[in-house]
C-alpha cells in the first residue's frame, strides 16, 4: 500500500526514517530503501502529534476528538503496546523522555493538561494545569524535566522521582522562564540542547527571534531570524535548523548562536513542475516568487538529513553533510486541501497511445489545483509527461486560480487565544469534480462556483470556459456513443443538468430542470444503439431519459423512480443492464434498466452508523467499492451483496473510489488531502481477469506493484547557497550582560532540593562562547536586558560593561532574499554519492534502494 499526502513532522530522535502523519495513519519513510510502511490507528480518530522514543523502537502519538488517547507504537511490529487515556479534547504535544521511560502529554487549549506518564507501567506520574495554549514541549537531555512554550509561556517542569509513589499522581512542579523584555513574545517551539549544548534550551518566537535560556531558567541570549516570522525549530549536535516563512530555513551555530547559513528554497508557489527536469530548473528568478512557509523541522545527525514541511503540504529531505553545499535528497508535493474528486486515465481502444502515460490518474482538490500522478516505475513518458525534478510520481499541476490563495494552509488563531475563531468559512474555493473524455483527448472539471473548465490533456492548457451552474458543479459525464453526438451532461447543486456538443465547442444542446433538489451523479447507457440518461439527486428521484434525434438532439423524461432514501452516487455495470445507486440509509440498491425494477438490495457498508457516500465498480463488474462517511471503506461482490472485505484509514469521509486498469489497485481520496492506493489481494484479480475474459476486454498491463520510485537514480540533487546571501554580521547575538550565577543567587537563592535545575554545570560568564577555545566574533554585541526594578535595585541599576548602544548597520529585510548569485553550484547523485563514500556513510545503506515491493 502506498500513501501520498504527509500533513505534519515534529522531532525526530534515533530512528532510521522520518515520518509524518496522514489523518489516523502514521507513514514510516525509509529514505534508504524508498519505502513506506504504515501505523493504523485503530480508533480512528485523526492524530494530531507523534515523536520517537530515543532508540527508534517506539512511537508515541497524540490524537484529537472525544476522549483522545495516548497511545505507544512498536515501530517494528506496527502494534500499538500501550493506550492512556487523560485528556477530554484533544492532545497538542507528546515527547519521549531521553531515558525511555516517561512521556508527556499536553492537552489543547481547551483541555490545558500537563500529563506524566510511566508508559511501561502504566502510570499517570504527574499531573498539572496550564494557563494557555501550549504549542511544543521538549525533554532536557537529562530527563529531570521538559519545557513548554506558548503565547507569553515559557516553562521548565520538573520530575522529581523520588517522592513518586505506585498508583499515585503527584503534582507537577513547574516555574517560568525568566524573558525580560521578551515576555510578551508568542513562543512557538522549543528544543532542548545536545552533547555540549545540553545545557540550553533553545526557543524561537513567532515575531522572528531565536533565544537561548541557561541552565538557571534566564534568558541568555537572543538573536534576530530577520524573516517575517518564525514556526519550527530543531537542535542537532552541531547546528540549530530554524524553519521561518517564506521557506526560510537558518541554520546557527548551537554553541555559540552565531549564523551559518541558509538552507535552499523549496520550489516556489504556482511552480510547474512539469517542466522542471534539471537541477537548474529549481533555481527561481523571479522577483515577486513566493514561497510556502516552513511549518515542521526535524534532523537527523546520524545521517546528516533535515527533513523540513512546507504550508503547502510539500516534504523535502536535504543532504546537510555539508551545510554550506545543501543537496535535495527527496522531495514530495502533494495536496494541501480536500481532494473532491478522482479519475483514472482511460484504457483507449485498440491499444492506441493516450497523451498520458499508461496507468496515471488525476485527482481535484479544494486547494484549486488538479494533479496527474503516475505510480509506475518504469513509466512511459510521453513528449509532454516525464519525470521531474520535485516529484517522482508527480507529473503535472493544473492552477486554476492565478491569484494562488487557497495553495497554502492558513493558521486562523496563531496566538491560542481562548475565544472561538470560525474555521468553518466556504470561501466557494477548489475544483469539485473531474472528467477525462473517453478518447482521452479532453478533461472536463467544475468547481464550487459552477464554472466548467475543459482543458487538452496533451498540454493540460484550458480550451473552454463555461459559466454553466450557480453553484458547485457535482458530477460531470461524457457520452461518445455511437448511437448520437459526443455530448457532456454537469449536474449542479442548483437543480440542473446542462448537455453540451463536444464537437461544437461545448456550445449548449439542452437545460433539464426535472429534478427538485441538488443533482449527486449523471450517467449515460448506450444499451442496444439506444443513448438514455440516467440521474439522481438529494430529491430521491432516479430519472431515466431517452435521447431523440430528430427533428432536435434533445433527452424525454422516460421514467421516474422514487427511492426511500436519498441517493448520493450511481453507477451502471459493464453489460449495462443494471444500475446500482448508493443511498442515505447505507444500503445499495440495483434496478433493472429496461424495466426499471428494483432487482437487489442489500448493505452497503459494515457500520451502522453514517451515510454512504461513493460507489465504484472495477472495470469487470464483479466487485463494488463503496465509502461510507463513519470513514470506512467496504468491497463486495456486486450481483451477490457479499462482504469482501473492508479497510481504514482516512480520518475524513473518502470523496472518491477507482479501481486501476490492471484491476489490482483500488485508489481512495479524501476530504484529509490523502490519497491511498490499496493493494487487492490475488485471487480478486485474477476473479475480475476471468470476468474481463467472458466480457472480451482484457485489462491492460500496468507495472505498479512496486513502491516509490528512487528518485535518487532520476535525477540529480541541486545545490543552492543561499548562505552567500547573508553573513555573521546581519545575524548579531543579543545578549544579557548579568551573570546568571549573579542573577540567581539574587532571585532564587538554593534552598532545598524543591527546585532542581536541569543541569548543574558551572555559568559560562560573559563574553565567552561555552564549549570552545575560538575567542567570540568582532560582531557579537551584548545589550542588556529590561530586568524587573526589584531586581535591577540589587545590583545597583543593572549596568554592565556590554554595549548598548544603537545596532550595527543592517540591509532592509527582504534585500538580499531579491539578489541573485550567479556562482551557484552544483552537485549530482554521483557527487553525493562519492562524498558518503569518502567519509563511510552510505555504502552499505545504499544496498536495500534496488528492492522492489510495496512498503
């Protein structure tokens, strides 16, 4: 099984792999192998956090809706070994301590819980309330305790595991950073120090500044991200990653603070990707490009690989071996809103040759953008479809809105404020359904305006705009029967069904107006050379329509049935003489087309709870795939009512079910933005072969029973040196001047062992860089903080010997991110490739990229 769209990333700690979440499924990516593997969530709810535990053996996630639970994961044997349940709303943040043997949760803000827990034996250890939204949590290094972050909320908890008791909670002991001037800051994430930096705990802002605290609490140190705005934050041994807007990611020194470089751009907003085949092609000269924001970080020293996730659900893996010559190791680019619909590329006749390579698929998505994917790994490219450099699988974007507004997520209450904020506005944005014409020529698309769009797949350019419907454009059909002119019927929200003439430039024939509610699906049978339209709508009604060819092309009213229930899908088998509709009480019923007669009704879905949705038949007609709106989808045998099987998976209702050519894939999309292509087992598709046998169609050969291509061997990693942008100088380090030996035996003189500080190391005094003999650059400037007044009077006003005068001279922001280096460089797979050799990484890790199979 193969899933697509990776929706979050939070830190990453001792595993070979990153992963990411897709509504109840946690994805495991093995960048080595180039394969995927796949946690289920068994309660379906959609996880909202996940970490590793320090060794890679397990996974802890959080997750959202009535009674969340946290829950622990064997990554090896994907089975989930623990389950607590403490939070009511939802779970922000969960970590794994250092020594493996507690976790914390962080409820939302609308449960605001600080839980402990002994996940091995199922204890709650501690316990406390927060006063506001917590954004992120981090372990210190030595597990005595973790640190939160949120709106004007810094805090250092602490374990203190000598008073904990069996089957007793304790409570949480906890004190606030001390942030000076800073502490009317939003502070968005927080990572503790490692190796020599353990002793930091480092934090970023949302309005732009990266802030180190000591071992005492203070505010050290801070310096400006001169970006708009900050989101994500990373430490690694060495270097800290901190991902900004505009697809910014900086990258400092965790030892002194000072800047190192910047990573590369990701691809910018409205791309084309299609045309993107060398690594200079993501090299972007426009002046008015923008970017997506960086919204995940995570890094792995082990491997040297950062691993970064855009607002516009992209993923890009970067080769940090060397930080001042970045390479592109993976990436992927995926949907970032609800995907309405999907349509699998034809089977043309005779074996002709289709502007599309054999085995794509196109789906739509409220995000306004439609995509064509190919799975294959050795796919056949045609002139206007190849591989590219951002994607391996996939091959072409549709924009289809210049403006690009809804590309990106858009976070409504950045700052966790307590009031309701209304999510929930229809913007009337996205591309709601698809057609490809039967030739193969045309895709047909209508969106929530009601606008139709017919575009030339050989070049995917838009052909003909029709401003048809007053609102969303439901369903929309082709008929290229012999039996009267090629047609397209759109059926619409606002009661109607347009017929356009193909060959006429979709000029239009006829306007019906039987039904009295929202039309949900138009189909055409072209049984025995007679050309009929069938349709259903939110009406209960399935109307049945004869087409007359003279003295006018025009459709009569044939028959008119009434079902119980509303129907929202309808499809017609192969042989054409039954239709099968999906109906609100979840049961599917067939009718007879010649006589109209109800033939069969039975269940169409294992729950009892919820709607049916979809209903999809594989090319032969032998099996039905439905998706019910309780998330689950089912496949039964279609002339018998039998349950084959059933799956899971999505955490929003699936909008659309295929089945592939080759009759061995089932592809499913949702309302999360994930697509998952379901593998079928063996014999159900060597049953449907039989029954395209009996038919005479035998399906076509399609290879797509191998995992993601290894894009390594398609093409090579560019290099970008954003770092030649910028210098130490416009990045200086601000820094409190108060010994923190001073301020704390001022402000907090030891009294017991009440309040351990995480780590009991010697202060490194000022204008010194801890943990190296290399004296501090020329432009690293003290300044003091703003201390409270009580706190200034102990030490007589405060003063010090920093400086605190005016900073130094710095370009406008925004300056250097408009110049354009002409030196960039360049490195290939080869290159890469010959530097983990050199240096004894990758050898043997390279060995497991020729398996093939699915992850």
């Amino acid at each position: 099984m193969l899933t697509f769209t990776i929706q979050d990333c939070g830190e990453r700690s001792g595993a070979r792999g990153s992963r990411g979440l897709m509504g109840c499924v946690v994805v495991l990516f093995n960048p080595r192998r180039n394969r995927q593997s796949h946690i289920f969530n068994v309660s379906k709810k959609t996880i909202t956090s996940v970490a590793f535990s320090g060794d890679g053996k397990h996974l802890v996630t959080g997750e959202c809706g009535h009674q969340p639970a946290v829950r622990v994961w064997d990554v090896e044997e994907k089975t989930q070994v623990a389950e607590f349940h403490g939070h009511k709303f939802g779970i922000n943040c969960v970590a794994f301590s250092p020594n493996l043997k507690y976790i914390v949760s962080i409820g939302s803000q609308h449960d605001m819980m600080v839980n402990v827990w002994n996940w091995r034996t199922g204890n709650k250890v501690a316990s406390n309330k927060v006063s506001s939204k917590v954004c992120a949590v981090a372990f210190a290094a030595d597990s005595a305790g973790f640190v939160t972050v949120g709106n004007r909320h810094v805090k250092f908890w602490y374990l203190d595991t000598s008073k904990s008791k069996i089957n007793q909670t304790l409570p949480l002991q906890g004190r606030s950073g001390i942030l000076g001037d800073q502490k009317n800051n939003f502070f968005c994430d927080v990572a503790c120090g490692r190796g020599p930096a353990s002793g930091s705990t480092f934090v970023i802002t949302q309005s732009g500044l990266l802030c180190e605290f000591n071992e005492k609490r203070l505010l050290d140190k801070w310096v400006e991200l001169r970006t708009k705005s900050a989101n994500c934050l990373t430490v690694g041994e060495d270097h800290i990653y901190v991902g900004c807007a505009e697809g910014v990611v900086r990258v400092f020194s965790a030892s002194s603070l000072t800047f190192v470089t910047t990573l590369p751009h990701p691809h910018h907003l409205g791309v084309e990707v299609a045309t993107a085949t060398t690594s200079s092609d993501m090299i972007c000269t426009k002046t008015d490009a923008k970017y997506p924001d960086t919204v995940a970080i995570a890094v792995d020293d082990d491997h040297k690989k950062v691993a970064c996730i855009y607002n516009d659900h992209s993923l890009y893996v970067w080769d940090v071996l060397n930080v001042r010559r970045v390479g592109k190791a993976w990436s992927f680019l995926y949907h970032s809103g609800c995907i309405w619909a999907i349509e699998v590329y034809p089977q043309l006749e005779n074996q002709q040759t289709g502007p599309l390579p054999p085995g794509s698929f196109i789906t739509a998505s409220s995000d306004d953008t439609i995509r064509v994917w190919n799975l294959e790994p050795q796919m056949t490219e045609t002139p206007n479809y190849k591989r590219n450099i951002y994607s391996s699988e996939l091959l072409k974007v549709v924009y289809t809105d210049p403006s690009l507004a809804f590309l990106c997520d858009v976070n409504y209450n950045p700052a966790g404020a307590t009031d309701k904020t209304d999510t929930t506005w229809d913007g009337k944005n996205g591309v709601r359904s698809i057609r490809v014409s039967p030739d193969g020529e045309h895709l047909a698309s209508g969106d929530r305006q009601g606008n139709i769009r017919i575009y030339d797949i050989h070049q995917m350019e838009e052909i003909r705009s029709i401003e048809a419907h007053e609102s969303d454009v439901v369903c929309l059909e082709y008929s290229f029967s012999k039996a009267g002119p090629r047609i397209l019927a759109s059926g619409s929200r606002d009661r109607l069904i347009h017929v356009f003439d193909v060959e006429q430039r979709y000029g239009l024939l006829q306007t019906l107006d039987d039904h009295s509610a929202a039309i949900q699906s138009v189909r055409f049978s072209d049984a025995n050379n007679k050309l009929r339209m069938l349709s259903c709508g939110s009406d209960k009604s399935l109307l049945f329509r004869n087409a007359a060819l003279n003295p006018g092309f025009e459709f009569s009213l044939d028959q008119h049935l009434v079902s119980k229930a509303t129907m929202y899908d309808m499809i017609i088998d192969p042989t054409q003489k039954f239709v099968a509709t999906a109906c609100q009480d979840r049961n599917i019923r067939v009718y007879n087309m010649a006589t109209g007669k109800q033939k069969k009704n039975y269940r169409g879905s294992v729950g009892d709870e919820g709607i049916l949705l979809r209903v999809q038949l594989d090319p032969s007609g032998t099996y039905a795939a439905t998706s019910c709106s309780d998330k689950n989808l089912s496949v039964l045998e279609f002339y018998t009512g039998e349950l084959t099987g059933s799956v899971y998976g999505h955490s929003e209702m699936a909008t659309g079910l295929r089945f592939t050519n080759d009759l061995k894939h089932l592809i499913s999309v949702s309302a999360d933005g994930c697509i998952f292509v379901w593998r079928l087992p063996s014999d159900m598709t060597k049953t449907m072969r039989s029954r395209m046998e009996e038919l005479g169609k035998m399906p076509q050969e399609e290879c797509i029973t191998s995992d993601l291509r290894r894009e390594a061997a398609l093409m090579p990693n560019p290099v970008s040196l954003d770092h030649t942008f910028h210098s130490q100088q416009h990045f200086p380090v601000m820094k409190e001047n108060l010994s923190p030996g001073r301020i704390l035996a001022a402000m907090d003189p030891p009294t017991s062992r009440s309040s351990p500080s995480f780590h009991p190391t010697t202060p490194v005094g000022k204008g010194t860089l801890p943990n190296t003999a290399q004296p501090s650059p020329l432009d690293y400037r003290f300044s003091v903080g703003q201390l409270p007044n009580w706190a200034k009077n102990k030490f007589g006003g405060g003063t010090g010997d920093g400086t605190d005068g005016n900073p130094d001279t710095v370009q406008p922001k925004g300056r250097w991110a408009q110049r354009f280096d002409q030196n960039l460089a360049f490195k290939s797979q080869l290159d890469l490739t010959q530097i983990e050799d050199d240096t004894g990484y990758g050898a043997g890790d390279r060995t497991g990229e020729d398996e093939q199979g699915w992850g």
